[in-house]
C-alpha cells in the first residue's frame, strides 16, 4: 500500500509548494522531482501507472502555480543547483520561453517522430493534452439552460435578476498565468471582449487564483458562472458535483495544452525522458483522456474524451494554441501591461 506524506516547504519569496512523496514499490533506489500545475489528486493517479513499470522509482512531486514553475526552475539553474527531472504546465507560454532561452534540453523519445507537428518544438517542449475553456455553471440557476456564445452571455449579463449578478467568476489574469493566456487569445478572437469583460465587471465579477477557487463556488451556488475555466477540470469536478455544468461556447473555444518538458538542469534526465515516453504512450495518452478527463493528443487514441474525437466533432470551433515560440507573443512586457491595462480599466480596478 502506498505512503503518501504530504508537506508544505518553503520556496523563495513568500509562495508555497505543496510536496508530496511517492516512495518507490521496490525500495526507494532513485528518485524522479517533478515540477507541475496538475493538482496532486489527479497527478497521484499518473504516478501510479508510472510506478508500475518502473517499481524502483520514488517520485517527489511539487504541485507548483505555473509562474512558480518558471522562477524555480530559471533560478536553480542560473546558481548550478539542480532541478527537477519532468515540467508539466497549463502555462503554454512560460513553458516555451523555458525551452526557447535554453532552460530545457532535447528528449528525443521515440513516439516524438509521429507527434503532430503543431503539438512539439525542437524536440525540446511537448503538448500532452488538449484541453478547451468552457463556461461553468450552476445547473439550478439556469433551469432554462445557460449562455451558449460570448453574445448571449452580455444579453444574460444586461437583462439577468440581481440575486444572479455579483455570482460571477474567473481567474485572476495578474496571478493566473493560464488565465492571462485565455484572455490573451480572447483579445485576438473577439473584438468585443473588453465589452464582456466591463459586463462582467458592472455586475460584480469576482476574480481568483485557480480553477478549484472557481468550480468549489460554482458547486454550492455562491457562483452561478465562471468564465474561461480549464475544461479538464471542469469536468473531473463536474462528476463529483451534481450541480456543475459546462459548455463550450459555440463562437470559439480557445484550447490550451499542457507541456512537458525535461529541464536542462535535471538531476536525473534519464527518469525525466522515460516519463514523458510513458505520457505519450497509447496507454499514458488513454490514462490523461479516460480517467483525469485531460483530452489527449496522440492520434493514436480517438475514444469519446480524446482530443481526436473532440476535433472531429467541433471543427473550427475549436482554436488550439500551437507549441512554438509564437505563444512568447503573450510575454511581451510591453504587450503585457497594455493587456493588464486594459483588465483592470474593464474591471475598474486601482
């Protein structure tokens, strides 16, 4: 039976990792660091299938915010300490500029050939899953159904009763880095979103750090929507709560992915590479789409919840952000503050 001991450690400035140690089925003789924004509860289940096949492998496994991720991981290397072995974020973006400044290093993995070109750089960064923003809602406030388009949700905003108004969340896109990066793409997908986003401010929108700040208010009713939220966990929280809904917004759906990567100061590389061969395996692939309910992207695996069949069924709809340096576009100070700017006038914050 696993032990599992969870602690809390200290990183540099005031920022917390929660840590959690998988002691290796055989006797702890190595042991794989892994630095990601996957909650643990879902991580644990990958550990799990990893551990199987390689029994002699301890894993320590720190549950880090994306911007956390980068600023470890650039200061460990910068001052000659080692890092972790594997990355795994939501942040597209502070995952490519790792790789693109030399933070990263070459994992050639067999399966890497056959990966969809879109979903890789260099050999160096790996899209794992595809993975929509939806609109999260509160099914006993929309007995009628919710907003299915960015349109209807400002009608919904303009005409809906004040007990619905100030129910209203998202992430915080100073502190959210996946959250920023939906917003970004929404700027280039919708003209109108500062409009929406003024909407949303007028009627008491409420902003925060993570998706399960967002989905545990959406459960119990205090929120009865939550704008731009990670689908994947939208839908693993939806089969624990009965009153969690979500949908895909039929004028566009912006899909992010999460990206692997072995850092250039691994301590270990060699364990950093043979768990990124196992998530890009048919059966890593089939494990993220079928049991976290992280759609996949190998075209190998095309069940109901894989990226494949999500493809299939929406076409244009979707707008999936590819692998490559373009996504630094979004990491443009300049570009950056006039985004954040026009956030805060949109919200009417100081």
């Amino acid at each position: 039976m696993r032990l599992c001991l969870a602690v809390l450690i200290g990183l540099t400035g005031p920022a917390l990792a929660e840590v959690t140690h998988y002691p290796a089925p055989n006797g702890d003789t190595q042991e794989l660091v892994i630095y990601s924004t996957l909650d643990n509860r879902l991580a644990a289940t990958l550990i799990g299938a990893f551990q199987a096949s390689h029994p002699d492998v301890a894993v320590r496994y720190e549950d880090l915010l994306a911007s956390e991720i980068a600023e470890r991981v650039i200061a460990e290397t910068d001052t000659g300490q080692p890092s972790a072995d594997f990355l795994f974020s939501s942040a597209m973006d502070l995952q490519l500029k790792l790789a693109n400044d030399g933070y990263g290093q070459e994992a050639a993995v067999t399966l890497a050939r056959d990966w969809p070109s879109w979903a890789k750089w260099q050999d160096t960064a790996f899209a794992l899953t595809f993975e929509p923003a939806v609109l999260v809602y509160h099914k006993p406030s929309f007995p009628d159904g919710p907003p299915q388009s960015r349109l209807e949700l400002l009608d919904w905003l303009a005409t809906a009763p004040d007990n619905l108004t100030g129910r209203i969340g998202t992430y915080d896109i100073e502190k959210s880095a996946v959250g920023y990066l939906f917003i970004a793409r929404d700027a280039e997908h919708f003209p109108d979103v500062w409009s929406l986003l003024r909407a949303m401010g007028r009627a008491g929108l409420q902003t925060f750090p993570t998706s399960q700040d967002i989905l545990d208010r959406v459960a119990d009713g205090r929120l009865v929507l939550g704008y731009n939220i990670l689908g994947s966990y939208a839908a693993d929280q939806a089969r624990l709560a009965p009153d969690i809904g979500f949908v895909l917004l039929r004028d566009y759906t912006v899909v992010v992915s999460r990206v692997a990567m072995v850092p250039r100061a691994a301590a270990s590389p060699d364990l950093g590479r043979a768990l990124l061969a196992f998530l890009m395996s048919a059966e890593g692939q089939t494990l993220l789409s079928e049991k976290l309910r992280l759609p996949s992207v190998s075209l190998e695996v095309s069940g109901a919840g894989s990226g494949v069949a999500m493809q299939a069924a929406l076409g244009d709809q979707l707008r999936p952000i590819p692998v490559s340096p373009g996504v630094l576009v979004y990491l443009d100070q300049a570009k950056r503050q006039r985004l954040l700017r026009l956030w805060r006038e949109a919200l009417d914050k100081p």
